[in-house]
C-alpha cells in the first residue's frame, strides 16, 4: 500500500489475492475519501490467478462499503521483479510507463494555498534523547519558517508555542531549513506536548483540522523485572530503574500504546494493539539487552451506552492444505470463530473467519501443531462486538523444570510418561556436543 496526497496505490499478489492487512489499510484510506489504484503483482508467477484476484479485490471494496467513484478503480497489472506494468493481460510492455502514466491520469494533483494562514496536522511523532519529541507532519495551508510562534490546537484548547528548529526530508536524511510552503512533510522540535491529531497553526489565525483518531489498544500484559530461577544470566539492564526507564521512553512515540502502574513497584501494565504490537516491543527490549519476564495476555473489555459488554474482534485469514482443513476448523470452532468464505488455490484451502481476540491466544502454536507446519496464518482487527462468552482454556498441563543441573534417568522416569521431554545431552559419541535427544 502507497499512499499519495489524494490515492492510494493497492498492491495484491496475483495469487495470494488480499491479505487481512491489506484490508485493514484500504479501510483507512476509503474513509479518508482516497482514489485508489489497483496493481496487480506478480503476473509472471505460473500459478497466478489474476482474475480471480481482480473479482476478489472487488469484493473487498463492497466490503469496504466504498463508494461509486472508489468502485470505478483503474487495475495495472505488473511484475517487480521484471520491471513491468501494462493495463491488458494481453498487452506487450517492457517498463513501467503505463502505471506511472495511470497514476498522472487519476490522481489529481495536490491542491495547495501558499498564501493562507498556516495549517499542519500532525501525523506521526518521533524522539531523540538530545532534543526530545520531534513532530512530523505535512503542510496543508500556508508557509512555516524556522523559530516562529505557532498556535497548537490539541481537542479545544489552544497554547502558544515557538518552533525550536525546522527540517524538511532529502531521501532519509533530514535537512535543516528556514522556511517550507504547503505540500512538504516537514519535522518540528520544540513542541514537548505536541500529540498524534493536533493542528499547528498561525499564531494569529487559527483554523484547527480534524483530527487523527487512534485505535483503542485490545490487549494488555504485565511486564515484570525477572525474579525466575535463571534471573540475572541474559540481560545488562535488570532493575525496575530500568525497565520503567525504557516503558516511559517507548511512550514518547508509540502513541497506541498504554502504560500503567500497578500496585508492585517493578511490575507494569502495557496495552497495545494485538500480539503483534507487544511482541515487537518486548523482541526489542530483549535485543537492547533488557531482562524481564512478562504475563499471560489478557483481551481489553468495553461496555457500550447500553451497558453491554463488547469484546475486540479478528479478521482471520488461515492458509491450510485440503487434508488439514477439519482438525483446525475444529479447533477454531472451539474458540468461537465464525466461518466467513473458503477459496481453493492448488492444493491448499484459504479459510477467513471472524474470532474474538481471545481466541486467537496460543493459537498459532496449535496451528503448526494441527497442520504439522504447513499452515499459514494472518489476522488484523475487525471490529468491536457483544462478548460471546467463554472459550475453553488448557486441556493440558505443561513441563517445567525448575533448576538447572545434570538430566538422570531415575529423574525422567516418572516423567516421560506424562509428556515429551528435550534434552541436552553432553555425549559426544551421538551427533556432537551440542546436540538434542528427544525422549518419547
């Protein structure tokens, strides 16, 4: 997905068709009342599909609720890798003029008024420990010169603020300036309360923009400074200074994230938006060299106007070979999923359910147990809707061991009997020093 000033450039696989994230995108860009471009990718690929993807990624839009003039969308079909774009299957093409030559013809130029007051909203938020936040937005009205005192307009309140430094973007790399016009996505230090959604404004006339809503997180865990058995071995910063230091710094620009106090001093209540969102962050706390244990994730509740309790839901899309297809419909059948559509593609089934949030907790696990690692899952955030009530938890306890030390059989004895066990063995006569044996 590419977004412009006013399009938006869909790009679908020619045999994967629409993926729930793509979904998610084109939701976003229809409500913003964006003209989209399909591209077509991939049509060198021998199994592709692309009539079936076309009719596909028309579904979606209807899904979408898109309106007429979305509905009217050009199509280009393209391969990356071969460098071409045409507008027919059956057309000869050797570059990729013909969507550059789509994209001038469809989407409209930026209309842009230099010599209004100013206008900026703010769009996403970054920060550098010698200047602090820095806000990055694009100029839709007006010019803005380096040092001038703006007017930030967060919800109704209005305060009155100076611009520290000014920068515009060459590639990557941000360029110090004196003043930008409208059309340019600048970045802005100096504004320490600035949030996702304000306008920035003229200090004389201020006319606010409408806002930037974000997505309510859907999932919470607590993060704890580590006091297992094997605390102390991994990670350089291990204290409860630390990791409060790190949640508190994650917070100046992870704006969907909520963090938490609780009533112990080292642990901490995180809410984000899905598994995904809390993995990325707890993966690079772990690559910096923090240590810390986490908790059992837990779904985020909402009560409507009317007292009913509403639950987050999943668009689940699972990609399954055909012989596999009943032991995991059974198992997401038992975690409330609702079967949406089925598509065959060469041998493997792509099922699409909706799940609650809950449901899908320790499920890819099971997936690869079901599927014995063929399966192929992706899910995003559908909606919010009545809780469905209760999804059954672990069937089976697990195996730890608590201590390290030499594995002897007079140890495993009771134990291989109840489930399955590795081990590290030091025996150099199997496969080498660092080998596993696994004890059915």
């Amino acid at each position: 997905m590419l977004n412009m000033v006013d399009g938006v450039l869909l790009l679908v696989d020619a045999y994967e068709g629409p993926m729930p994230q793509t979904k998610y995108v084109l939701r976003k860009a229809l409500e913003h009342h964006l003209k989209p471009i399909v591209v077509i990718n991939k049509i060198d690929r021998p199994d592709q599909r692309v009539e079936e993807v076309v009719d596909e990624v028309l579904d979606l839009f209807i899904e979408l609720n898109a309106t007429e003039n979305q509905l009217d969308f050009p199509v280009v079909y393209a391969s990356a890798k071969a460098g071409i774009a045409k507008l027919h299957m059956e057309d000869e093409s050797n570059d990729l003029q013909p969507l550059f030559k789509v994209i001038l013809d469809s989407i409209p130029a930026p209309d842009v008024e230099v010599d209004k007051p100013l206008q900026l909203l703010v769009n996403t938020l970054d920060y550098d420990d010698y200047v602090g936040r820095i806000v990055v937005g694009r100029i839709v009205r007006g010019t803005i010169h380096n040092g001038e005192q703006i007017s930030l307009m967060h919800d109704d309140k209005i305060t009155k603020q100076k611009i520290g430094r000014l920068y515009t973007y060459q590639g990557l790399k941000r360029t110090e300036v004196q003043e930008v016009s409208a059309g340019d996505i600048i970045a802005l230090i100096g504004l320490p309360t600035a949030e996702i959604g304000d306008t920035i404004a003229d200090a004389e006339q201020p006319e606010q923009l409408e806002g930037i809503k974000i997505d309510e997180p859907t999932l919470s865990m607590v993060f704890a400074v580590n006091d297992g058995p094997f605390a102390g071995q991994e990670g350089d910063f291990v204290t409860s200074r630390h990791l409060r230091e790190r949640l508190f710094k994650e917070m100046e620009t992870n704006v969907s994230m909520k963090l938490e106090e609780t009533d112990q001093p080292d642990a901490f209540k995180v809410s984000g938006r899905g598994e995904l969102h809390l993995s990325v962050l707890i993966e690079s706390m772990r690559r910096e060299g923090y240590e810390l244990q986490v908790g059992k994730p837990k779904v985020i509740m909402h009560r409507d106007e009317n007292g009913d309790l509403l639950e987050p839901f999943e668009a689940l899309t699972v990609d399954v070979p055909q012989e596999y297809m009943g032991a995991v419909m059974e198992d997401l059948g038992l975690r409330k999923a609702e079967l949406q559509s089925m598509t065959e593609m060469s041998g493997y089934l792509r099922m699409e359910f909706i799940i609650p949030a809950r449901g899908l907790i320790g499920f890819r696990n099971q997936l690869l147990t079901d599927t014995k690692g063929n399966g192929i899952m992706n899910h995003v955030f559908a909606n919010w809707a009545p809780y469905k009530g209760d999804i059954p938890g672990r069937t089976r306890g697990s195996l730890v061991a608590f201590e390290t030390g030499d594995t002897t059989a007079y140890g495993i004895d009771k134990c291989q009997e109840r489930g399955i066990l590795y081990v590290f063995s030091r025996r150099e006569d199997l496969r080498g020093p660092d080998c596993r044996r696994k004890y059915p």
